[in-house]
C-alpha cells in the first residue's frame, strides 16, 4: 500500500499568555486554507481510500477538503497527535529557527519535556506502531495520514535507521509518500512534495499593507 503522510497546512500564530494558560490548539490562516484547498485539487487526480488526521485542528482543517474530494468521511487517529500538543503556545517551527529561539535548540537537541513536550522516545514509540497498523488495515490502498513535522520527521527516519528525531523540515501541506507492505518492508517513494504550492502567495491570503506613513 502507499502512505501519504502530509503535514498540516499554515497554522495561526499563538503567542505565550494569548492561549489563556491551557494547551492550545489553532487551527488555520488564511494563507493555510488555500493550502489546503490546493493539495485537495493536487490530490484530487489519484485515488485515496482513506483519510485520517490528527485531532489537532490545524491537521482537520487541512484534511477536511481532501475528504470533499474525495467523498469520503475524515476518521480521527488520536496518536497522530503531535509532541507538543500540551503546549500552552503555538510558534510556527520556522520563526523559531529564524530567530536561533531557545526552544528551537531544544527541538533539535531532543530536550522537548522543557516546553511540556513528550519524551522523544516516547513519542517515537507511540507513533511508528499507529502509523504500522494503518498500512496493516489498508492492503493495497492508498491513505492519506495527515499530521505534523514531527510525526512525519520521526516515522520516516525510524524507516531510514536515524538517530535524530528531527531531521529535515517537511513543508506545509507537503507529502511525503511511504510504501508499505504489512509484511514488513518499507520505502521511501518522495520526501516533502510542494509542487501543488506553487503561486501560493496569493494576495487573499497575504496581510494587508501597511497604511501610508503620516506626512507632515
């Protein structure tokens, strides 16, 4: 069977203190709703079987119009849900590698129980044996998983024997495609496809300008 494991599209930014203390769970820009409308139409051209998401918003919203397209009802895979799920904050991954942000090196060191994330291993152990029962469900299917970085991150390098558990930077609304066999065998097919987002910077979707300065 083939799995395509996509990553959620663009989320809104939460800021700490603007979640009201608990753990956040945003769902999508304006930006990320025409990503998601663009990989449901990319996708639109191969049959899926089935979809599932994690029940983090900003993955069932990224799922919700590639079920449309495909007529099929969107089932909830409660161990997709991403490490950091706990958080009390949501800061989009690339600005805090932009800005060489604490929490980053602790993303990339492994540190993540310092930001209320679960322990890597743990999480690798939970995510490798859900991602495993999928394909055995889905003989000779195609199923799109859709998730998070790190889901993505940790179940790909677990197939490739890595060490790190955060090892490359999958895009929004990227796919990356599995094959899987229940008997065992693995490969890797694509890593982080994106071409469905070509042009994606449509106006609709970028903030308005910033109002003309004062002149005196």
């Amino acid at each position: 069977m083939e799995l395509l494991l996509i990553r959620h599209a663009e989320p809104v930014r939460i800021a700490p203190g603007e979640g009201g203390g608990g753990p956040v769970d945003p769902g999508l820009t304006a930006r990320g709703r025409i990503e998601a409308e663009r990989l449901a139409t990319w996708l639109a051209a191969e049959p899926v079987d089935a979809v599932i998401s994690s029940p983090l918003r900003r993955a069932r919203q990224t799922a919700e119009p590639v079920t449309r397209a495909h007529g099929l009802d969107l089932e909830i895979g409660p161990d997709l849900i991403e490490y950091d799920a706990n958080a009390d904050h949501y800061i989009p991954a690339e600005e805090l590698k932009r800005g060489r942000d604490a929490r980053w090196l602790a993303m990339l060191e492994g540190r993540w129980e310092e930001f209320g994330g679960e322990a890597p291993d743990q999480f690798r152990g939970r995510i490798v044996p859900c991602l495993d029962a999928i394909v055995g469900r889905f003989p000779g299917g195609r199923v799109a998983v859709v998730c998070h970085g790190g889901v993505i991150n940790v179940y790909v390098g677990a197939l490739l024997g890595l060490d790190r558990h955060l090892w490359f930077e999958p895009g929004y609304t990227s796919i990356t495609r599995v094959a899987a066999a229940r008997s065992g065998p693995r490969s890797l097919v694509t890593l982080n496809e994106t071409a469905h987002l070509l042009g994606v910077r449509d106006r609709a979707a970028d903030p308005p300008p910033e109002p003309p300065a004062p002149t005196s």
